[in-house]
C-alpha cells in the first residue's frame, strides 16, 4: 500500500511538472494593436483561450497610431498587428517589398460600420457638403488622413475649403465636447460613446464605401490582421497555429453577440452601449469573395494616385492564405 502511495504521488509531481512545462513553453508573439473596435478579435483570441490552446503567448503592444505599428513590424519589434491599416501596409510593402502579409481583411460600409463623420449634438450641420470652412478632427495616421479627405472630396469639398488635424483617438470626444472642433471623422467604439454621452450626433457612416468606391455594400478595406513576412519564414509552424486561432476570434466576433462585452474591459465602453457598438465584417483571406479584392484593389490605387501609397501594387501580394 505504501509503495502504491509513493507511486501515486510520483505520478501526481509528474503530471504536476508537464503542465508547469507546457504553460512555461508557450511560444512567445508580440501583436501590435491601433485600439479601435477592429482590435477586438485579439481580446476575444486572448480572452476565449484560442491562443493558449495554440500553444502560444501573443502579447498585445497598444500604439498610438498606424505608423508606429508599421515601424514595430520593420524593425522586428511586433510579429503581427491586429487592426493595420491596408493603406499603410501597401506603402510599406512598396518601399520596402515583403515586409508583411495580411492573414484577413476587414470590410467596412454602411451596414457594417466602423467609421463616421460625427458633429456636435447642438450643430445645425446635415450634410456632408455643410462641413465647408468647418475644423475638423481625424483619426491619426496618413491613411486615416487620406480617406477623411477622400470622402470630403467625393461630396465636392477641396482640402482649402475646410481645416483638418489629425487627433490621437483618446482626445477625441474632449475635442468635440469643447467645441474645439466642429466636426470629427472618428472610429467605433468612439461614435458610439459619442452618440450615447450627448456629446455628438451621427453625420454619416460607411462614408468609405459609399462616396469613395461608389457603393453602399462594397468592402472598404480599412484594416486586417498582418503577420510579418519575417515571422512567417522564419516561424512557421507559430504562424499557422496563430492563424488557426485567429479564424476562430473572427468567427466569433461576426457571429457572437457577446464578443461585445470586451469592448467594456478593453475599449472603455460602457455595458449600456456595448451590445449595439457596429462592427466591421471580419475575413480570413482563405474566404474573400473576388469583389471583395476588387474593392480592396480600388481604394489602394486611389492611394496611389493621391501619393499616399509610393508605387502600384496588386494587393494579391500582400495576402497570405491560411
């Protein structure tokens, strides 16, 4: 009996020492994240454990705005990003080709909102066109900066006609509230704060698709989830698992309402507004529709012509499938 304890309790400390070695093992990758609601499949990843079952311990690094994001991924500080702007994930793979690839893109128009011309709730403005001789906030960032812009020339207006500063998203609801600024081109979960404190009133959504590719329903590809190519080659086994983890964040957060609840522990959203917040439509690269690419084509070419992005690019290079 005495032997069949020892043995017992030395399989125990055995069993007890694989764990500890699986949980210390876990593959280290550090995620960069532009804190929006497009972030939120990392939370629901880390969150939901579909990264620990992977095997893997993803780091979620908050910067400030896109470029820094793109400095993380070029100098092999961040493995991957979250949310990285399509616009500035072009122009990086132009200057300098191969830099990154996106595992999935998000789709934003009007039903599927993300961003939004926003005036104070007291503002006798309706239009779009209304925002001439207006000062307005943007969301950080030259890619941000080019659709802003793209959208007010789409309804007529040159960049003389209004003045325009590109405002870290944290200072965006002070900035309207104090009258600072008389419109914001911002990002969900702030529109939604916005609408819900008093503080501001929905110009128009989905204002991407509509006025600068021409439809309602097109997929304006504002962001996706990136891997660097370094990444990539050099782990690829890491780079598979954290895609098979990611396919599953997306999923829920398409298809799970209560995915939203992250966005009141990571976002500083409130629980009364969290259910309704819009969200882009999120897609693995494996599952985009020809359309869909086509729409993801039309808006870097835009950005190209503007200057934003240096060189043509066909955006099929920058997509990796999984």
């Amino acid at each position: 009996m005495k032997m069949i304890r020892t043995n017992l309790l030395y399989l125990l400390v055995l069993l007890l020492g694989i764990n500890s070695s699986l949980i210390y093992s876990q593959e280290k990758v550090k995620m960069g994240l532009f804190i929006a609601s497009s972030a939120l499949p990392y939370f629901i990843a880390k969150e939901r454990g579909y990264f620990a079952a992977e095997n893997l311990d993803v780091e979620g690094i908050p910067l400030a705005n896109q470029p820094l994001v793109v400095q993380g991924l070029v100098k092999g500080d961040l493995d991957a990003a979250s949310n990285l702007l399509s616009l500035e994930g072009a122009n990086i793979n132009t200057i300098r080709p191969d830099t990154l690839k996106y595992i999935s893109i998000n789709c934003q128009n009007v039903k599927y909102q993300l961003e939004a011309y926003v005036v104070p709730v007291n503002s006798t403005v309706k239009t779009l066109a209304e925002l001439r001789g207006k000062r307005i906030m943007s969301a950080p960032g030259p890619g941000n900066l080019f659709v802003a812009k793209g959208v007010l020339k789409a309804v007529g207006l040159d960049e003389k006609d209004y003045q325009m500063q590109e405002q870290q998203m944290s200072v965006h609801i002070g900035g309207l509230q104090s009258g600072q600024f008389d419109a914001a081109y911002t990002l969900e979960p702030i529109v939604s704060m916005m609408v819900a404190q008093g503080i501001g009133k929905k110009l128009e959504s989905g204002v991407i698709a509509k006025y600068m590719l021409g439809r309602p329903d097109a997929c304006a590809v504002l962001g996706g989830g990136v891997l660097s190519s370094k990444f990539i080659k050099e782990r690829p086994q890491a780079a598979e698992r954290l895609a098979r983890a990611w396919s599953k964040a997306l999923n829920d957060g398409n298809n799970d309402p209560k995915a939203r609840d992250l966005l009141v522990k990571h976002m500083n959203t409130s629980a009364s507004i969290a259910p309704t917040v819009p969200l882009s439509y999120y897609n693995m690269v494996r599952d985009l529709k020809p359309q869909e690419i086509a729409d993801f084509q039309n808006l870097v070419d835009q950005a190209t012509t503007y200057g934003l992005v240096k060189e043509k690019i066909d955006v099929k290079t920058m997509l990796k499938t999984y």
